[in-house]
C-alpha cells in the first residue's frame, strides 16, 4: 500500500465500546464505502448505532397477521373481487385439475404482504395505483407467490409459482438483462412522487421538488461521477441512488470478463471504478444525512445500496463470480473445491479498503446477536445482503489465509486484521472447540452461522450457503 494512504489509526483493543467508534487516520477528502462517516479533524470515522442507512434498525419479529387487509395497503384496490378469484380459481383447475385456490381473504393478504416486504426493497409496481382487478392473472399468481414465501408458507407459494410461469406468455429464462445505458433512460422519480396516493399529493410533491422541470438520465449521473471537475450530482432519490450502485457494480463485473492477460489495463481501470465508487458514495452521505426514521420507505432501498455497494468493492480486489454461477449445477462439495481452487486477492489499497468494507458488514450482527438477526431480520431483508454477506466471507477468509504467513504487514493491514479478530470472536456456545482454529476458519463459521436460517427463511439459497460455508471451513486446519 503506498504510504501516503495511511488512513487507518490506531484501533485500541478496548471492552465492548471498541465496537461502538474507531479512530482511522485518512484524507479526509476520501470515501471508503457506506457507513463510514468523517468526523472532524484528522480521520475520526464514526460508526454511529443510530445510522438509519449503513444499520437497520433492531429486529423485530412481526406478527404475520400484520399482513392482513386493514393494514396500509388495503382497501378496495387491493381487494380479490368474487368474479376475480372464479377467473384465478378456473385458471389453476385448468393447469393442474382438481386443485382448490385459497381463499379471497388469504390471497389479499398476500399481496398486502408483498408490498409491505419486497416491493419495498426491489419497487416493481407503483402500489398507490395496482390493483388486482386490471391485473392479468401470471401477474396477480406471481405477486401472491412472493408474498406466500414471506409469509413462510412455502408449498402454497410453490404452486402459485407455477400458475405464474405457465401462464406467462413468453418463457423467461435465466439470464439477468443488463442496464440500458442510454442518454434517455431517465431514472427514477424521488420517493414522496413515487408514493403519492392521489394527483394532488403528487402536485404538493413536484411543488416541494427541485427537479420536477428536469429529468436526469442515467448517462446525466455517470457523466457527472466520471467528471472530476464537477461534484457529484446530490438531488437524486434513494431508488436512482440503488440503480446507480447496480450499474457501477455490473460495469466491474463486465470489465472483470474483459479483462486482458498482461493486466496493465486492468489495474487503470480498476482506479478508475476506486474513483467512481467514491464519488457515489458522496450521494449516498448527502441521502443518508437526511435522516429519515426506520420505516420511511426510502430506509430498505438505502439499505440495501450497502450490500451492493460490499460486493463492488470486493469485486474490484477479487471475483468470485464463477463461484455464484456455479450454485445451480454443481453439489455442495463440487463449490468448495471450487472455492479452494480460487487464488487469494493480492495485497494493495483497493484489497484493504474491500476487507474494510467486508468488516463493516459483521458489525451489525456481531452487536444484535447473530441468532437473532438470522431468525428475525432476513425475514424482512433483502437477498441481496445474503449474496453480499456471501461474498464477504469468501473474500475475507481467502484476505486472512493470505495475510496469515506475512511478516511485514503494514500499518493498514494490521488494523484492518485486528479488527476482523474481534468482530469473529467466538462467543458463548460457538466457543467451545474453536480456539485452535484459523481465523480464516472462524470467519466462515461466523458467517454461516448467520446465514443458517433453517426452515423460517424466505430464501432457500441462504441455508445452501450456510452448508459450503462450513464445508470449506472443515477443509483448514
């Protein structure tokens, strides 16, 4: 690492309040990554519990009949008409006879659950305005589908999983679409037009609004983090701020695959997505210092940014990409030998700001307990943060095996290692058995643990990952 990127401090080895604040020494003109925030004077970064943005707030386990009509979203746009659900009831009879549709008031309350859990992390309807009655019924399927996995009831959603896909009029396979980079793809509008219920409250939000006149595109927004010379564009929604994170993390992606032998052009472009990365995360300080409280519908689409924004930055230091693709045709054991066959990430700046940034994600359940935030938050997460959580274990096992055998670790590294020694410190029953274990070992265990969710998960990938996890710890001694 060059010397004039000393930007870590000494990280006291303290109690319990060690995790609560750490001193960093860097420019202060830096950025290195979601929740780390500058304080004044010479690199004090505070990690602050009541960060709305880089934290969730502490979980909760929600009633599952809170997802029932009566709640926010109901009402009679949402409601299952009689002739409705005789149309949805003929449509699964025809594709698999015999077969009796729930009830009116259970499917409501799925689709009252969707909203209320996954269109707020991944909006794909405007709620105010859906309604089942104009709905054709693969889409209505679909929408029940997902809110009877969140409400744990996997055998109903499985069979309304495919009532949705045999009903759709074109197969849709499994190849993620790339973002359209085009001068014209306008982004999204901000959150309180997006969740305006009536014409008149989206004129009151357009008259608060500065942008109303002015549409920005997302070629506008990467011209400008690309420019140097202006600053980074801040009067953008949270949903623009997310799909402007995916894009920058699909460009790495499909530079990693680009890439040629030699690797000199490689390592231009890898500063210049550092440079881009730490542009976007000054929108993400100027959105987060807004403040907004925990279940303002712009938090999820914020929190889940961090996730992505972990994987773009471990993307630049490493690529596990062909680790991920290889989920759905290899066993278990076949992706561990996958995983050990993978070369550890080589040391440099753009290495220990990503084991840094790794770090960071351990925080938030080495405080709640990683129990509790694996039977409780990820019912209501994102999977992107089981994806992202994935990829920082890999990637910090593979960093601490690699530094493991260093003599003349620098400054940076040192702390960084230090850190990822407390925050994977065994504790109560996980203690027992694990003091002679690697750290590279242990920071498997401890992501597994967080990631073995059992049968109350909304994800199936989640346990999966939990298993190879732990198989490739077995693999070190």
């Amino acid at each position: 690492m060059p010397d004039e990127v000393q930007w870590l401090q000494t990280l006291d080895e303290l109690g319990p309040n060690a995790l609560d604040q750490f001193n960093f020494a860097a420019s202060p003109s830096r950025d290195w990554g979601p929740g780390v925030q500058f304080g004044p004077g010479v690199g004090t970064v505070q990690l602050s519990r009541q960060s709305l943005f880089s934290l969730p707030p502490s979980p909760e386990l929600q009633p599952l009949d809170d997802a029932s009509p009566g709640n926010s979203l109901t009402g009679a746009e949402l409601a299952i008409t009689e002739a409705c659900w005789l149309h949805l009831q003929q449509e699964a009879q025809r594709l698999k006879p015999g077969y009796v549709l729930v009830g009116r008031d259970v499917l409501c309350s799925y689709i009252d659950r969707y909203f209320n859990s996954f269109n707020r992390h991944q909006p794909l309807f405007h709620h105010p305005t859906w309604t089942p009655s104009e709905a054709p019924a693969f889409l209505i399927f679909g929408v029940c589908a997902n809110g009877a996995l969140y409400s744990l009831e996997g055998s109903t959603a499985r069979d309304l999983f495919e009532f949705a896909t045999a009903l759709m009029p074109a197969s849709a396979y499994d190849v993620p679409s790339p973002f359209l980079y085009e001068k014209e793809h306008e982004l999204p509008s901000k959150e309180d037009k997006w969740d305006s219920k009536t014409e008149e409250e989206w004129i009151k939000a357009c008259q608060r609004s500065t942008d109303c006149t002015e549409s920005q595109t997302m070629g506008s927004i990467t011209d400008q983090l690309t420019d140097e010379s202006s600053s980074a564009p801040p009067n953008i929604g949270t949903f623009a701020c997310h799909l402007v994170i995916s894009f920058l993390l699909q460009k790495i992606i499909l530079s990693h695959r680009a890439q040629i032998p030699d690797g000199t052009e490689e390592l231009s472009t890898r500063d210049e997505f550092a440079n881009l990365l730490s542009r976007w995360q000054q929108i993400f300080k100027h959105i987060s210092s807004l403040g907004s409280p925990p279940d303002d519908p712009r938090e999820p689409m914020l929190f889940n940014s961090t996730a992505i924004s972990r994987i773009a930055y471990i993307r630049l230091a490493s690529d596990f990409s062909h680790v991920r693709r290889s989920f759905g045709v290899y066993s278990e054991e076949q992706v561990v030998e996958l995983i050990r066959s993978t070369r550890p990430p080589s040391r440099g700046s753009a290495t220990t700001r990503a084991a840094l940034q790794a770090c960071l994600a351990l925080r938030t359940p080495t405080q709640l307990g990683f129990q509790v935030v694996a039977r409780t938050s990820f019912w209501f997460w994102s999977v992107q943060h089981s994806l992202s959580y994935f990829e920082c274990a890999l990637f910090l096992s593979k960093w601490a095996q690699s530094v493991s055998c260093i003599q003349d670790l620098s400054l940076d590294e040192q702390k960084v290692l230090r850190l990822l020694k407390q925050l994977t410190r065994a504790s109560g029953e996980h203690a027992r058995g694990e003091t002679s274990r690697p750290l590279s070992a242990l920071v498997l265990l401890r992501w597994a643990e967080l990631l073995d969710t059992g049968t109350t998960t909304v994800w199936g990938i989640m346990p999966r990952m939990a298993r190879i996890l732990t198989l490739y710890a077995d693999t070190m001694t």
